[in-house]
C-alpha cells in the first residue's frame, strides 16, 4: 500500500481527537490543559419549584496527553496511547438540607486511558477503532460500576485531498450526559486556510488560519458525562447512583502560537442547552418506554433547570 501523504495524517489525528470526550480539545495534541468556567444563572425549571430562581454554579478542569506512533514502514498502521482526565465541580440550591444548609457542592471525575488504531485499507478507505476504559466517578467509595468501557469505530472515505466523509457508531459515548449507543457522521473539508471539523451529532468547528501564529474558530460542540456516586449529598433520594451533566455550547476560538508547537487558547460562548439531574441508570422496561416516548433515556429524581450562560475556556496546548 502506498504511503499515507501529510495531509491525510493531518486528518486522521482531527478523526482521532473529535471523537473523544475532549473533542476540541484533544486536536493535535501531545499535552493539552484547560479550565473551564460556565457564569453563574437561576434555575428556572428545577423537579422542586421551590429552588427556582436560585443559581447554580458550573467549573471544569481538563488535562490529556497522548503518543503517537507508527506501526510499519508503509505507515498503513498507527497507534495512539493516551489518558484524559477531567475535573468538575458543581454547586446546586436545594432546600434546608440538615448539615449543608441550602446548597449542593459536589466535585465529579473522569479518569480513562485512549487507545486508538488506525489502518489504512486502501488510498480511498481508513478504518478507525478507538477504545475507553476508565472511571467516571465522584471518587468516593469507588466500586466496579463506577467503571465503564466506551468505544468508536469508523470507515472514512477520503473523497479527494480536501474532503473526508466517514460514518460510524459509538457506543455508550456519555458525551450526551447519559449512556449512548448511537450512529455518527464525519466530515473534513480543508482549503488551505480554512479547515471544517465535524463529528455529527457532537460537534462541528470552522477553523481559519491566517497565520502560523494564529488560529480563528468557530465552535458548535455537545460535552457531557453520566457520573457514579459512591457518596450521595445529605438529603438526596437514596435511589440516586448517577449525577449527569450536559452542555451544548456554540462559540468563538482564539488560538496563538507561542513558539515552535505550543500555543496558548482562548475560547468563549454560550450555551445552547444545558442539563444536570441526580438519578439511577433506568430498567430495561424504562429505557423502552423512555424511547417509544421519545423522551431522554435515564430517571431523573432530582432535576435541575438552569438557564443558558456564557462560557468562557483558557489553556495551554503543546501539539504532535
């Protein structure tokens, strides 16, 4: 088989990284560090009326790290090693709890390794397997069911030397703030200048490069995760195992080269949606009834309805 040309490799690595629970983040990169902050907004629609009109605060910290490596001559097979970790803290109303007063603080974690596989089927096909066991937990107690696998897989089609058009499924991705199984869509389009990145139905971004020193961006992007918990807050249903966490955020990206490859980022926005419930993984009865009803899979007992918000997003990126 012939040799992959740098632009292909290009691609692959945005492939790699799009699908990841990082999907912005992780692009290019051999390190990347993040904090995010979501601005303080009223509930409006909360399971308990009577913490509406009462703020809820929003916080994230993302570390990853991955090497990469090719695993013949021909450069038909690569292999990516990598971890992801992600911090995230959350302060939530409820109502005179004994011995928290009338807010939540709860602080939740993701922790997994990264292994991706790549091989080249011919000079029109790639095949892509990405695997994720990790932890996705508030850290406390932790027991089994506080681990999980995740996977992808994908064919992706380079239609000329711009476009790439790929579909897939991933399974069990909590990119939604629940557990998925669902189809995906991959598109790549770049013309020199500019770069279209999207992974359907998670993300899309349209990048500009003006410079070697700067990257412009435009950023739709769904980020989430379903967490166990090994130690519920005072005062919440004992039922509830699972805190789940979304945001759909659309916003402008500024990224600077500092010098040979790293940069430093700067992106902002606001929300589209937002969700963030305490409840249990449903029964196999509930998830059908859930589906033929068309509603979010998953038994919320504590709900809470914050307001879209501005986000904002710093850090530091060394790239591959």
């Amino acid at each position: 088989m012939k040799k992959q040309s740098p632009f292909r490799w290009l691609m692959i690595v945005v492939l790699l990284c799009g699908w990841t629970v990082l999907p912005l983040f992780a692009q290019r990169e051999q390190v990347g560090i993040r904090f995010e902050q979501f601005g303080a907004k009223a509930l409006s629609q909360a399971g308990n009326p009577a913490v509406n009109g009462r703020n809820v605060l929003a916080s994230q910290f993302f570390l990853n790290a991955g090497i990469r490596s090719t695993l013949d001559e021909e450069g038909n097979w690569m292999m990516i090693n990598g971890f992801q970790y992600r911090y995230v803290n959350v302060a939530l109303p409820v109502q005179g709890v004994a011995g928290i007063g009338d807010q939540i603080n709860k602080d939740f974690h993701v922790l997994f390794y990264d292994f991706f596989l790549f091989r080249t089927l011919s000079e029109q096909f790639q095949a892509v397997v990405v695997l994720r066991p990790g932890i996705f937990s508030d850290f406390q107690n932790i027991a089994l069911n506080h681990c999980r696998l995740e996977a992808v897989a994908f064919v992706d089609y380079f239609a000329n030397d711009n476009l790439t058009l790929g579909l897939g499924v991933a399974y069990q991705t909590s990119t939604f703030g629940r557990l998925l199984t669902v189809p995906v869509a991959h598109i790549i389009w770049n013309s020199g200048d500019f770069l279209l990145d999207a992974l359907l139905p998670s993300r899309a971004t349209f990048w500009y490069y003006p410079s070697k020193q700067w990257e412009f961006g435009l950023d739709l992007w769904l980020n989430g995760s379903q967490y166990k918990m090994g130690n519920r807050p005072p005062g919440l249903d004992p039922r509830a195992e699972d805190f789940y966490f979304a945001n759909a955020t659309f916003g402008p990206i500024i990224r600077y080269n500092l010098f040979e490859k790293t940069y430093l980022s700067l992106e902002g926005g606001y929300t589209i949606i937002r969700r963030m419930s305490f409840g249990t993984e449903p029964s196999f009865r509930e998830q059908e009834e859930a589906k033929a009803a068309a509603l979010i899979s998953g038994s919320p007992i504590r709900l809470f309805g914050p307001d879209n918000t501005w986000v904002i997003r710093a850090g530091l990126q060394v790239a591959f």
